[in-house]
C-alpha cells in the first residue's frame, strides 16, 4: 500500500498528538528551568530534580530535544532530554535570559562569572 506524501503526514501527525504533552512551559534558549525526572534503580522508581541552563534547542514535533549544561563542582555536565517523554514530570522555568544566539556553546569555554546570562524582566 503506497501513500500519498501529505496523507502519510497527516497519519503520523495524528499518533504524535497522542503523545505530546500540553502541560510544557514556553521553553527558549538562555533560561534557567528545573525538571522532575523519573529515574528507575532496580525495581524501584524515585524523582530525581534537575536544574541548568538551557544552550540548545532542537524542535521536531514528538521528538523535540533540549541540551541542558549545569556546573557541578567546576565541572561542566551537559545533557539532552527530550521534553515529550514520560519520564520528565514536569518542567519549571526559573529564569529567563536575554540571549542574542541560538545555541550557547560557548559557554562551554567559560567559567565562574562569566557564564552569567543577563535576566530577561517580561
């Protein structure tokens, strides 16, 4: 069975809307968020808080992904979630940041106060 191009689009856009979250947050790049994750040890099944700055953001529907860096005793730690899965509970922005790129590597090769971003108040 072959499909027409826009009806093969039309079926896959109906089973992402089964999985898509409509309780996330307008997420951009530069801001500060804390997320709930579901973390599985053995048979058991805690939340576990993440909290980072957002230096990239990849959208593609069901598959939309966000990097989050986060400095852990002067290590820096990146890491991608994608923001539909089931195992994020939930999504809260901190703060906002007044960012003039799209992606934020270069925070990478900064330390201490100069990987400060400057608030965004709106």
């Amino acid at each position: 069975m072959h499909l027409k191009p826009y009806k093969k689009d039309f079926f896959i856009n109906l089973v992402e809307q089964k999985f898509k979250k409509n309780t996330i947050p307008i997420i951009d790049i530069g801001d500060t968020i804390n997320m709930c994750i579901l973390i599985q040890e053995g048979n058991k099944q805690r939340i576990q808080t993440v909290e980072g700055v957002i230096i990239s953001k990849n959208k593609s529907q069901l598959s939309t992904t966000i990097t989050v860096r986060k400095t852990l005793q002067n290590i820096g730690v990146e890491r991608v979630y994608l923001i539909h899965s089931p195992l994020i509970q939930n999504i809260k922005i901190i703060r906002k940041a007044k960012v003039r790129q799209a992606k934020l590597y270069y925070l990478r090769s900064r330390s201490g106060k100069a990987t400060r971003l400057k608030t965004k108040f709106n």
